[in-house]
C-alpha cells in the first residue's frame, strides 16, 4: 500500500491537488496513479479518478449448441408387406390359372359392396335389367361400330355389346381387357346390351395424418450412371438437406424406383451411359445417398432400369451396393409402407402407365403430362396393370397388383413428370427425375420435369414441390 504523503507528494510536484476522497480512493486502488497524473484538471476528485477505470471484464463461456432438428425427437416407425413372392420355383401354366383367378375373386368381393350381382350362366332373357361381374377376356369394334366385350366369369362367357349411340358408349371405350369391371344390362337373343359399365373403385376414406410434425420427400428415376444423371442438380436436393431450416422436420425419403439407368435395358443403351457397369452404378448411388443426414430414413423400391428384371412384382434391391446404407430400408415393387402405425403409403414404380396412357383413349394426349391420371385409373380398377399385356407377371398363387387396401398416399414414378393430385381423401404423388431429357424422349416429344421433389407434410397432409433445376 502505497503511503498517503507519497501519493500527495507526487501529484503535488506535477502542479496538481488532490481532494481528501481522491486521496483515499488511491490509497486503495495505487494502480491508478500514474494513469490519474495524465488527468488535465488542477484539482483532482475521487470521481475523476473512478472514470479512468474499466469496467472488470467478465468472462463470457460461449456453448456452441448443435442446430436442433426436430425429426431427430421422433424414432423412426416403419412397417413393410412387400408384395411379392420371393420363392425361385418353375412356374406352370396352372399358376397362371391360379392368378387370374385370384385376380377376379378380389377384384369380383370389391364389386359385391356396390352391386348385387348374378353369375353369368344365370342370365335369363326377361325384358329386366341384371348385373354382372366378370374379367373382359375381348374388346373389339363391330363393323357397326358398337363396342362388344366378352366378360369371362367362374360359369362362363357372354357377349355385352355398348351401342355407340348410348351414353355408356365412352365409358366402354376406356375399359381395358383383363380388368374386371361390372356391367348391367338386358340379356337378349344371348347378348347382354349394357346400360351401365361399374368400376370397383372405393368410398371416399378418412383423411389420415401423423400426430407428429415430421415431414417426408418423395422422389423417383434417379437414373445414376446415365450420361444425362443431374449430378449438380442432385447435389443441390443434398445440400438442401443439410443446410435448409424446412429440412430440418424431414424424417423419410421414398424413392420410387429406376435408382439407376442399369445395363442393356434397350438396344444401344451403351452410347447413353457414363458408368457401363452397373454394380457400379449402384455403387456411385450409394456413395451419393450415404451424404443424406442419418436420421433420415430412405425407402428405396425398384423399378425397370433395376437389376432386379422387368417382371412384376420385383424383389428389393438387397444385393447391390444399397444394402450398405444405414438408414436404408429396402422394399419391393409395389409395397405398401406404413408409418407410426397409422399412415399407409403405396409405392408402385409405374411402368404399366405406358400401356395404360395407350389403351384408354381418353388418357392419350393428358396421360404423360398429367400422370397422376394413369395413377387415378389403377386406384378406380383397383390394379396396378389391369392389362396384362402392359406388363410381363410373375404369375403366383395370388395376383400381387391387386390393389387390395387403399393407401392414404399412392406414390408412383417412371414417367418423369411431377404431379400431385387428391381423390377421396387419398393423395396421389407421381415423381419426377433426376435425368435431363433423353435421347429417346426427345423423339417422343416428352418434356420430363428434372429436380423437382414432392414435399409432404405428414401432420397435416400438406404438400409443396420444391425445384433444383
């Protein structure tokens, strides 16, 4: 402690006084003497002192918090019925037998909620309206112009025919063969004529949604390994992932099949591919997926463009380079997914739409820029590829396209175009791309919708497409 006379003393030979508090303050505080003898004031005060010193500097401990992602709050809960039989076995033409018959058994209890109807061997030729079901085993144009359909039930076949002066007349030019579809009419001289042509279809269903604010993408027909794959498209969905505050509540991503551009899928595909392996297709994929955030669970399916086949239904893709994805769950084509045991999801890649876009004449110029259209006509049939033809089958004991349940969400890809549609509370999701326009679709004169993601509020059912392009 520095002495009282000192502290006067020294201030006293530079021409400045002190005030007895200023005095006390330094005897106190000796650190401030020097700095107070540069004080341009002759006498000194203990206030003018108390402004020379600073303010004690408190340590601030600064916590650098992770940035919270509520989807990581919740636990993933997934439940899959992949609807497909796995069993490699010589198929004979009984089980053929046995999936149409499986097919119209379904499709006929579906129809008997609706109608009530006879079988065919039952029809009488009274002047009265009587209903039926059957699977259409022919349709063709008589050189009159009326439509004639040949329905094929458990007893038999009958010739309906639809005057192309009736009202029914449009609605029978939509009907596909091998669907089974109800048909009323009068039966005379062994022909019913139709009045009514009735689709399976299904009552309006309640509107489901998740009781947790979590959100899922849906996409499609990334075709990894293809000369015209978006890479930098693709890796801006990525970054968004990761960077952007809506992401933040994604918990699932479906992705609807074609994950690759795969190998000898059509003549000359080679001059069209950057990666002409397709393991390493698959492994370029999973190197591209393995940068999604963890707690993000990716339901991945096949589709044509798969090293899995053609023939439906298709097994997931569990021996490629996928499986080593941690936070993959692998399912077949179609599927159904359901989450926190409430909201069900079916995933179908698409690939009858083609055939269906063809067969409807009413789909022909609206199909492939609308596809949730060809989407709506297999929920209505209540099959996937109501027309045999539009697909190649793994024939079974049960017909696996059969739509059994209907999904609070259908999602579909293959055509490379986005849509989204509702219909009876059921939200029909098709897909775009991850591929610029080919080659191929060029000719056709088909414009994909490249980069664009589906984005669906699980809570509320609330969705938005969000572009890379």
């Amino acid at each position: 402690m520095v002495a009282k006379k000192e502290i006067v003393s020294k201030f006293f030979s530079s021409g400045k006084f002190l005030t007895p508090d200023a005095i006390e303050y330094l005897e106190k505080e000796p650190s401030l003497i020097e700095p107070a003898l540069s004080i341009e004031k002759t006498i000194i005060k203990a206030e003018d002192i108390k402004k020379l010193k600073k303010p004690e500097e408190k340590q601030v401990l600064v916590i650098k918090k992770e940035r919270e992602i509520p989807a990581k709050e919740y636990e993933e809960e997934i439940k899959v019925e992949n609807l497909c039989d796995f069993s490699v076995k010589e198929r004979k033409a009984k089980d053929f037998n046995s999936y149409f018959i499986s097919r119209l058994q379904s499709i006929q209890e579906m129809l008997m909620k609706r109608i009530s109807p006879i079988s065919i061997s039952n029809l009488r030729e009274d002047g009265e309206e009587q209903t039926i079901v059957g699977m259409v085993y022919e349709k063709r144009v008589s050189p009159a112009g009326n439509i004639i359909l040949v329905l094929e039930d458990f007893s038999g076949f009958v010739k309906c025919i639809v005057n192309k002066e009736s009202e029914v007349f449009r609605d029978a030019q939509d009907v596909l063969e091998d669907e089974v579809i109800g048909v009323r009419g009068v039966f005379r001289n062994n022909f019913l004529f139709v009045n009514e042509i009735i689709h399976p279809d299904f009552p309006a269903k309640e509107r489901v949604h998740l009781d947790i604010p979590v959100n899922a993408v849906f996409i499609s027909d990334l075709h990894v390994g293809s000369i015209d794959f978006l890479d930098d498209v693709f890796g801006r969905f990525i970054k968004w992932l990761k960077t952007s505050e809506e992401a933040k509540r994604i918990k699932y991503i479906f992705i609807c099949g074609d994950v690759v551009d795969g190998v000898g899928i059509y003549p000359g595909q080679e001059k069209d591919l950057r990666i002409k392996d397709v393991y390493k297709q698959y492994e370029k994929a999973r190197d591209l997926l393995l940068e999604i955030p963890k707690h993000i669970k990716l339901i991945i399916a096949p589709g044509n463009h798969d090293m899995v086949g053609i023939p439906e239904p298709q097994p997931p893709l569990k021996n490629t380079p996928l499986s080593e994805l941690p936070n993959a769950v692998l399912v077949s084509n179609p599927c159904y997914v359901k989450l926190h045991n409430r909201l069900k999801i079916l995933m179908y890649h698409g690939y009858s739409y083609d055939g269906i876009i063809q067969g409807i004449p009413s789909l022909r110029k609206s199909g492939y820029q609308n596809p949730s259209l060809p989407m709506l006509e297999v929920l209505k049939r209540r099959h996937l590829s109501p027309r045999t033809e539009d697909t190649l089958i793994i024939p079974n004991s049960q017909d696996h396209l059969v739509i059994k349940e209907i999904p609070d969400i259908f999602h579909s890809g293959h055509l490379h175009t986005t849509s989204v549609m509702n219909y009876k509370h059921v939200t029909l999701i098709n897909s775009g791309t991850f591929q610029a326009q080919t080659e191929y679709q060029k000719m056709l004169g088909h414009i994909p919708h490249p980069g664009i993601i589906t984005l669906v509020n699980l809570q509320t059912r609330e969705v938005r497409l969000i572009n890379f392009l």
